[in-house]
C-alpha cells in the first residue's frame, strides 16, 4: 500500500498546431517546456515521485537529435534522446517519456522539462501538445 503525497500537471500545449510551434534551441541552449511544483511533507521516506511527459515534435531539416532532460531545482535527474526526422519520411512526433525520482528530501520541489537540439545544421520544432505530470507517493521500506 503506498500514500499519495502531492500531485501536479500541466499541459501548455493542449494540440498539435503548425501556426504556434517553436524551435528547439541548439545545445548547450535549452528550450524549457514544462514546470511542476511537488511538495513532500516531512516523515514521508521513503518515497516515489513518477514523472510523465509528452512532447509533440516535428522534425523540419535533417535528423535531428533532440535531448530531453528533467531536472529537480536545477539538477538533471533524467535524460533520454530521440531522433526526429524531417522531410521525406515520417516528421510529427509524440514523444512520451518517464522518470523516477526515489527517496526525494522533505519540500518543495521544481520539476522542469527541457529539449534540445545536439546536431548541427538541424532543426525540430514543438508543435504539440505539451504535457508533463508529477505524482509522489510514500512507499513501503
């Protein structure tokens, strides 16, 4: 049996839309793309917080190779990288993916996920939708 500690989601891009994509930047930049805000009462060890996002990419020139991280206040805790190709094949993209962050210290905590471009002479924009959620549970020891 585990407890709920706190929930968050958000979801700044609720579709896919053309007219209101953005690049995402050339590393080392970052493109941020979503925020949460978990809070773990104190006495709450050990614990789970699970992270979901989903990001709708297109891919506009070449193969890109876009680097999307999680971070915690600030420090990366999860990384993955997914190719996104443009024109001639497949070039919309619904990338899902999840983390799990154990035994995170009693607070409040920023969640943020970002996306960046590690291949030159590239580009991949988000179209949508954007999503990302957060739920922290107290587990068994």
């Amino acid at each position: 049996m585990v407890r709920i500690l706190d929930k968050a989601a958000v979801q700044p891009r609720r579709r896919f839309n053309l007219a209101n994509s953005f690049n995402i930047r050339r590393s080392p930049a970052r493109s941020r793309l979503a925020t949460i805000i978990i809070r773990i009462p104190v006495n709450s060890q050990p614990n789970l917080v699970d992270l979901v996002a989903t990001v709708g990419v297109r891919g506009v020139t070449g193969i890109a190779q876009i680097l999307f991280r999680i971070f915690r206040d600030g420090s990366e805790i999860f990384n993955t990288l997914q190719g996104i190709e443009s024109a001639g094949s497949e070039q919309n993209y619904a990338v899902t993916f999840q983390a799990e962050d154990r035994n995170v210290r009693a607070g409040t905590h920023v969640y943020t996920v970002t996306a960046e471009n590690r291949t030159a002479n590239t580009r991949a924009d988000v179209v949508g939708p954007v999503s990302f959620s957060g739920l922290a549970v107290k587990t068994r020891t």
